[in-house]
C-alpha cells in the first residue's frame, strides 16, 4: 500500500495502533476473528487452545514529541508489544502505521530502515561488543547505516558529551559501571537521529540511585530535544515521572490510557485504583483538582501559581503566607485553593463529596 495518510490516522501521530492482536501458540490467527476464543480468559484460552494472546486489541496513538509510556507488571504484554510496532515480533491481526505509512506491508528493505533509521530500540540489556571502544559501540548504528568513518566518529564523539561520557571514549564495556554502559546504549539509539526512540525497561536492572540519573537523564533529552520515546517500564513512579501519557496494561489489554494526573486522580476501575493507591498524589495532581471558585475579592489576594502547578506546590505556597493561593492564567484568576481543597487531594476525598470550609 502506498498511500501515505489514511483518514484514520491523526496528523500528528508517530504511531497509529488499530485493533492489534499477538497471539503465541497453534493457529493462533484463529483466535481474534472468533468472538468466543477471543473473550477467553488467559488460563481458559490456553486450555482450550494452547494460545497465549500477549496483546488483546489494543489501540492508540503516539503523538508527535510526547512521551509514551506502556506500563504494566511483568507479562502483562509490554515487551511483545514495543516489538510489535517494527515487526520484531509480527503481529497477528490489527494495523500499525508510522507517519502514516502502513507498517504491516513493508517489505524486507523498508522494514530495515524503519528499524535503523526511524525508530531506534534501547532495551535492557544491548548487548554492546565488549571488544570495541564507548566510541565504536556508540557509532554501531551509524556504520550499518553505511556513513563513513569520519562523521561516524564525530558524531559519536558528540553524543558520547551529550549523555555524559566525555573522557571514557576510549574505554570499553567492561571498565563501565551498569549506568554507565546504559548510557552508551542511549547514545547509541540517539546517534543515529530516529524520530522515534523506543525504551524496553532500559533502567530496571540499575541500582535505584544511578536508575533516578537515567531517568533525569531521559527527561532532560526529551525537554532539550523533544524527540518522541515510547517506554516500557513495570515501575509506577517511573511511569509517571517520564509519561506525558500512560497506558496501563494487564493481561494484554490497555486497561487506561491517559496523563498521569487523570490515572492517579480518575482511576478507570478497581485495578487502577489499586495499582495507583499509593502514590503521593499532591505530587502528581495539579492545582486544578483542588480549585473553588473565587469569592468576593479572593482573586486579587494570595501568592499566584499556574494551573500546572502541584498540589505540592500549592500547599507550600499556602503554608509559607498563610493566606489561600489563586490559580492564575495569562493574567486571569481561574480560581482559588484553600488549605480544605488540598487536604481533600491529599486524603483522595472526591471534590463532589467534600464539605464547604464554614
Ligand atoms: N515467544 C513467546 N511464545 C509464547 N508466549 C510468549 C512469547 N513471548 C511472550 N509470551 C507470553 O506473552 C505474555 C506477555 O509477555 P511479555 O510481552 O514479555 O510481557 P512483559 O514485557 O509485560 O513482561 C506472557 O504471558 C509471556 O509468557
Ligand atoms: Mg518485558
């Protein structure tokens, strides 16, 4: 197929996933074209059919420069999923495009610049070469892109500085810490330019410390590049430090999809609610879930803050002046959050339910 937009897909999505299956196991393309095996459970299915279906119809969009982030706890499908969206894993049934461009019916030739060119894999374990330089294994994907030698090298050099490695260039795998070899498999993904960087849980094997680095690290990329990354993580907190969007997995389905301020504040069912309990919410939830509207002359009072800002950051400002702060946007009072406001965030008590402060 070469028509490059269908009316499906919107502008501005890098990745365009319709109705995917990935079922493992004996006639396994059976299984998503029969309504009654598809709505099996996991164990029945496996019973009945020997399949395991990794991913359940799932659908989405990654949109241009965001951070996607897929989450779940192991086996919940992640893994066979990100490798869905180049065809390491095939998939089958559904559709995926790129840009656009139907995923599905490229040939060997165009599938191998999907996959050295436009979107690049970071994944657990990269397996760097242990006889080459941080430099060498740095411009790996650059030499099977074909450049020569000398722009392979510069280029190298220069993403080695971005991620922190200056001074080790001529060292080898094995005289790095586990964060450090991380790095090098991020600036190997990263030198070769790829619209889109695709993460496999690349920091679940560090120690939590040098784990929180990669991931300001991640952040700071994202911010100064606005490169888009899907990434795969079980981790909660990590999903919600790096996702502009997460979707929730379980048993091959996208339970929820959304920020992490409507995941924490709107969980979808019991499972979310569960998954999601103990997160500090005034970290995650912004001021506009603890907003009432101004009265009297509340919108010229109290230290100002944007609707972006924290729960956290409100109650702060709240304690440090004692007064109610007002929520302000391009000059206007949206309106006001007093210390009931965000206690009820706090204490997760829904806005409808609570009580007006006498
Ligand atoms: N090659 C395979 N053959 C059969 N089952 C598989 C295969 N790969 C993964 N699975 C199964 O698919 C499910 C999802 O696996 P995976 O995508 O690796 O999950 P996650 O990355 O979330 O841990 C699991 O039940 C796993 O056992
Ligand atoms: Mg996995």
């Amino acid at each position: 197929m070469n028509a490059p937009h269908t009316p499906t897909t919107p502008a501005q999505s890098v990745f365009s996933v319709r109705d995917l299956w990935k079922v493992f196991g004996p006639k396994a393309d059976l299984v998503p074209a029969d309504p009654e095996l598809a709505a099996l459970g996991a164990a029945e299915l496996r019973e009945r059919t020997g399949c395991t279906a990794a991913v359940r119809d799932v659908s989405f969009d990654v949109k241009k420069g965001e951070v996607f982030v897929v989450m779940g706890l192991s086996g919940s499908g992640k893994s066979t999923l990100v490798r869905c969206l180049t065809r390491l894993i095939e998939p089958t049934s559904g559709t995926i495009s790129i840009d656009g461009e139907d995923v599905l019916s490229m040939d060997g030739g165009r599938l191998r610049e999907l996959r050295r060119h436009r979107a690049s894999m970071v994944f657990q374990h990269f397996g760097l070469l242990p006889h080459r330089t941080v430099l060498d294994n740095i411009a790996y994907g650059l030499e099977i892109q074909g450049v020569g030698r000398g722009e392979r090298r510069e280029r190298a050099a220069e993403f080695a500085a971005k991620v922190g490695l200056d001074g080790m260039e001529q060292r080898r795998p094995g005289q790095l810490s586990g964060g450090q070899q991380q790095r090098v498999g991020l600036a190997r993904a990263l030198a070769v330019d790829p619209e889109v960087l695709l993460f496999d849980e690349p920091f679940s094997a560090l120690d939590p410390l040098i784990r929180r680095d990669m991931q300001e690290e991640v952040v700071r990329l994202h911010r100064e590049e606005g490169r888009t990354m899907v990434f795969i993580t079980h981790d909660l907190s990590e999903a919600l430090k790096l996702g502009d969007r997460i979707a929730l997995m379980r048993d091959g389905r996208i339970v929820q999809l959304g920020t992490p301020e409507e995941i924490v504040g709107a969980p979808a069912d019991d499972y979310v609610r569960d998954f999601v309990r103990d997160v500090p919410r005034e970290q995650v939830l912004t001021v506009r879930s603890a907003m009432r509207p101004a009265l009297g002359d509340e919108h010229e009072s109290g230290p100002a803050l944007g609707p972006g800002a924290t729960v956290h950051e409100a109650i702060e400002a709240v304690a440090r002046t004692g007064e109610n702060a007002r929520v302000v946007e391009d000059g206007r009072c949206l309106g006001v959050v007093d210390q009931a406001g965000l206690l009820g965030v706090v204490a997760g008590v829904p806005v409808a339910t609570r009580k007006a402060v006498a």
